[in-house]
C-alpha cells in the first residue's frame, strides 16, 4: 500500500512539475537574455512585483485551494463536489475581480509605497498578474484534486512557452524592461486561463456564492490565510529589505540568486502539488503517520544532495547562466537552496496541521518565523549583503519549524527517522562545506574536483545507511513508472 501511495506522489509531482522542468531547461537560454537586457535594477523592481502577486494571491483566496483540497476528500458524491468547486472557484473570481479594479484605479500611489518609484504601468501590470495567477491556481488545484495530470501538464506547458515567448517578445525585442518582464508572464496566465474555464472546468467553475454554502470552507480556510501568508512574507521581506535598505541592484543580484536555485525548488514545487491530495486521500491514521515520516526522509536526502551541489557549485552556474555583472549573486545561491528545502518540510507539518484539523497554530509558527527573519535582516544584511540576507531566511525557517513541531506534534503522531536526518545533514553539511572552503573556486582543476566531491555525498550516505539500498531500489523503480504514469 505504502509503495503505491508512492508511486503515485512521484507520478503526480512529475506529472505537475514537466512545466517547470520545461520552463528550466528555457532558462538555459532566456536568463542570460534578460541579464542582459535588463538592469539589475530593473530585475529587482520586476522580481519584487512578481514575488508581491503570490502574496497578495494568497490573501485573495483566503484559504479556498487548501480548504478545497482538503473538504474535496470528505465527500465523493459528484454533485456536493461541483458544488463545493464553484462556491471556491466563484468567491475567489470575486475578490481578485475586485482588487483588479482597486489596483488599476491606485496603481500609482502603489507603486510608490510598494517600489519607491513611480510607474503606474509597471504597478497595473502587476496588479493584472494579481487577477491572472490567483485564478489560474485556483483551475489548478481544481484539476489536481481530480488527478487530470495531463490536462495540467498541458495547460502549464502552454503557458511556459507563452510566457517565454512573449516575455522575450516584450523584453528583448521591443526593450520595454520591466514592464515587459512582469506583462509576459502574466499575459501568457490570463489566457491558459480563460482556456481552462472554457475548455476543461466548465462545470466546476462560478460566480454566484451562497452564504450558507460558503461558511464551512470560510471556517476551515480563514484560519490559514495570515499563516500561509506570515509564511510567503519571509519571500517578500528579504528582497523588500534589500530593495529599501540595500539597493536596488543588490535586490536584482539576490533575484537572480533565486532563480537560479532552480533545481531545488523544482523538487519543493512539485512536492507541494502532490502532497496535499495524496496525504489527505489516506483514511487510516496510523497508514498516514507512516507515510509522512518516510516522505519526509526521502524529501530531505533527494533536498539535502541538491543543496550540497549548489554549495559546490555555485560559481560556475552563475558563471554559465547569466551576465558577468550578475556573478556576486552566488553568494546567495547555496543559502536560498537550502531556505527551499526547508519550505517543503514545513510544508509538511502544514499537512500534519490540517490533517489534525488545527490549522490555526500554524499562525504562531510563521510569526515566529517572520520576526526573526526580520531581526535577522537588520543583523545580516549590513555586514553580509546578499548572503546576510539568505542566511537570515534560512534562519527563520528553522525557526519556523521548531514553533510548528511543538505545536502540532501532539495532535498527530508521525513516526520521524530522527537518527537517519541527523545523520542526513551532518554527511551533507560537512562533505559540502568543507569542499567550498578547501577546494579551487575557479580553473577546470576547482570544477572537476567540486563535481567529485559532489558525486561522492550520495556515494557516503549510501556507506552509512542513511539512503537503504532496497530504498534505492524501490525509488528507481517508482521513477521509472511514474515516469510511464506521468507520460
């Protein structure tokens, strides 16, 4: 039973995650485009609006993807499913319709308050992109919860190419900077989008919300709003910080930082696609606390050994993919990773909240979080720049997730493998920081042996059991039929 669960995560988070691995491989080549033909600058104000319309999205929802996600597994009748599809789907086309024409109307005072310069076309744009994204994740989660994996697939590879081709377009071709960036992404979402209603959610998908109706998923939802968005503030603060504080350059630099780390946050994206149906789906408690505490180990070894990589690695991928006036953003690069793959666990102590139906002492966890990340801002960032400004959110993530544990911990019991994660982090942590502290940072010598070194941190947790061998064999052959699954 465990293996297929498995089974099904791996062919689900491939299945969601072929856009962004698609989307990655185009980065090869758009990065360096718009390095090039964007200021850091302007890729700071551009990243710093991008990273506000999740925010905002997440306060716009108010809880109905999760609350959907969730109630979706409580009731398999056809008709109260549609019917809890659309009262989600209809209130959070009313909010986000709503902010659209707010922001347009104030898009210039925004844009002072939230830039610290004025470009109301700039703000409107992203204000759009508000409008655009949350509606598009709410047709997602529609389509997750009933599994269509390759409706999804479609749909998001559709827009990758979209968003590429016009972002390019706007960017490169007719130089129009920042605007440009934020309109090519957004444009591309409007219409999948609009695709999507039309094409694939018609019947689940409306406006009219009955108050009564809307109550239960109100109550469930509610409490995780200021949690989900405590938590995304730590995203926002950091480039806010460097923004104001800092310059605008140095936001752009830890952008590119962020973008970079790609790799992780692939596997943190998919993860958290594919975990909430499939841990919400489990009716048998003790099945449950099982599964969770062998994910969460399989998580961190498949986290742990990227990370390790991008401490080693670093350099040279900056080197590879953007403009040379880019370069100081590797000493972000390895800290963002790991502040990545600290997310995903917290994503699933989230899980455990919601299972246990607690969701309201998430709340503290991410205040917590958010008030170190902040004291440790104005701690790091003077004397560090950039990676003052990736330690402290990793800071707050550890931070975070102390909180959460001891407060969700007794609500429901999950078995952790305790000895193999700390094991896990000392091998990774101490083979990784020790070859970015002796080893050449440049020459095909520094590469060649960095790559060696980075081969070697499976090879050892391999030697000390931290990954099994019949594990390892079980994960192939999960990759491999998830592959086909997904395919």
């Amino acid at each position: 039973m465990e293996g297929s669960q498995l089974k099904r995560l791996a062919a689900s988070g491939l299945a969601y995650q072929a856009s962004a691995l698609l989307a990655a491989f185009l980065a090869l080549f758009t990065l360096p485009l718009y390095t090039r033909h964007l200021t850091e600058a302007q890729f700071g104000y551009a990243e710093t609006l991008l990273t506000l319309v999740i925010l905002a999205s997440i306060l716009l929802r108010f809880g109905m993807g999760e609350t959907l996600v969730r109630l979706w597994f409580d009731d398999d009748h056809p008709d109260r499913r549609r019917h809890l599809a659309r009262t989600a789907t209809g209130f959070v086309f009313l909010t986000s319709t709503v902010a659209l024409a707010a922001g347009v109307a104030l898009a210039g005072p925004l844009s002072d308050l939230i830039l610290g310069t004025r470009d109301a076309t700039l703000m409107a744009f992203g204000v759009f992109g508000i409008w655009a994204f949350t509606n598009l994740e709410m047709a997602y989660t529609l389509l997750r919860v009933q599994e269509r994996r390759r409706t999804y697939m479609r749909a998001a590879i559709i827009n990758v190419l979209l968003t590429v081709a016009l972002t390019v377009l706007l960017v490169v071709v007719f130089d129009e900077g920042a605007r440009g960036y934020v309109l090519g992404n957004y444009a591309a979402s409007a219409a999948v989008l609009i695709g999507l209603w039309a094409l694939a959610l018609r019947e689940h998908i409306g406006i009219p919300v009955q108050r009564l109706a809307l109550g239960p998923l109100v109550r469930y939802g509610g409490p995780l709003i200021p949690a989900d968005a405590a938590a995304f503030l730590l995203n926002v603060v950091d480039r806010a910080y460097l923004l104001r504080a800092e310059s605008p350059a140095a936001a752009g630099l830890y952008s590119v930082a962020i973008k970079l780390a790609t790799g992780v946050i692939l596997l943190v994206r998919g993860f958290q696609l594919a975990w909430p149906p499939l841990a919400y789906s489990i009716t048998d408690d003790r099945e449950a606390g099982r599964l969770y505490a062998r994910v969460t180990t399989t998580y961190l070894i498949v986290t742990g050994v990227a990370v390790g990589a991008f401490e080693l690695l670093g350099r040279w991928l900056v080197r590879l993919l953007a403009a040379p006036s880019f370069y100081p953003a590797y000493e972000a690069l390895p800290w963002l990773a790991l502040g990545w793959a600290l997310y995903g666990l917290y994503l699933v102590l989230v899980t455990i909240a919601g299972r246990a139906r607690v969701t309201v002492r998430a709340l503290p966890a991410a205040l917590v979080g958010l008030v170190v990340n902040v004291l440790l801002l104005v701690t790091l960032v003077d004397p560090l720049g950039i990676r003052g400004a990736a330690i402290a959110l990793c800071g707050a993530y550890v931070a975070m997730l102390g909180a959460l544990f001891a407060l969700t911990r007794r609500a429901f019991h999950v078995p952790f493998e305790w000895m193999r994660l700390v094991l896990l982090t000392c091998i990774v942590g101490g083979l990784s920081i020790a070859g970015n502290l002796l080893l050449p940072t440049s020459g095909v010598g520094g590469l060649a042996s960095r790559i060696a070194v980075a081969a070697l941190i499976p090879a050892v947790l391999l030697l000390a059991g931290v990954i099994r061998r019949a594990e390892l064999r079980s994960a192939l052959g999960l990759l491999r039929a998830a592959r086909s699954a997904s395919a």
